[in-house]
C-alpha cells in the first residue's frame, strides 16, 4: 500500500507541475515556470523511494500509469479537453496493466 501513496503524491505533484508548466507557456510568467521545476525536483525524490522498493520496470508503470489517470481526469475536468474512443481504450488498458501489477503474488 506504500507504494500507492507514494507514487499517488508523486504523481499528483507532477500533474500539477504539469499543468503549470502549460500555463507558463500560455502566460509567460515565470512563477509557473519556477513552482513546476521545483515540483520536479520533489518527485525525482519521492521516485528514488519508490525504486528503493520496486524493481525499474513496476515502478514506472505504477507511476506512469497513476500520472496518465490524473492528467486524463484533470484535462477533462480542468481544461474540457476531448478524447477518442481509441485514446479512452488505451487508458482502460493502462488501469488493467496496473490492476495487474497490484495484484501480483509471490
């Protein structure tokens, strides 16, 4: 369960650094470009800790996975962006990989 809520807060941390680096580029002031380099900086950390208990390969795609969930839900949400049935089907395989992942037994 660690692991979930330590690749939860990371990711959440990089959705939002995310979503102010886009404003940057819409706004031009760097606040957004110093608070998201410096959310960058704080999920590097807390990726190094979820490598301390995870092998490369499930700890990126529990990271990645988790990170492409926020940011779908956020860019629906937050900026109304759209998504094809075909894009939705990738995110539902995404949530399986990581179903499967959670669930393996030694």
């Amino acid at each position: 369960m660690y692991i979930y809520i330590l690749a939860f807060i990371g990711t959440l941390i990089e959705s939002i650094s995310d979503i102010l680096l886009k404003k940057y580029t819409e706004y031009n002031e760097n606040i957004y470009l110093v608070v998201g380099l410096i959310g960058y900086i704080f999920i590097g950390i807390m990726f190094l800790q979820l490598l301390k208990v995870e092998n490369l390969g499930t700890a990126n795609i529990i990271w990645h996975v988790m990170h492409f969930s926020i940011l779908f839900a956020f860019s629906i949400l937050y900026f109304n962006e759209n998504y094809t049935i075909r894009e939705i089907i990738g995110l539902i395989f995404g949530l399986i990989s990581f179903y499967l992942l959670g669930t393996k037994h030694h």
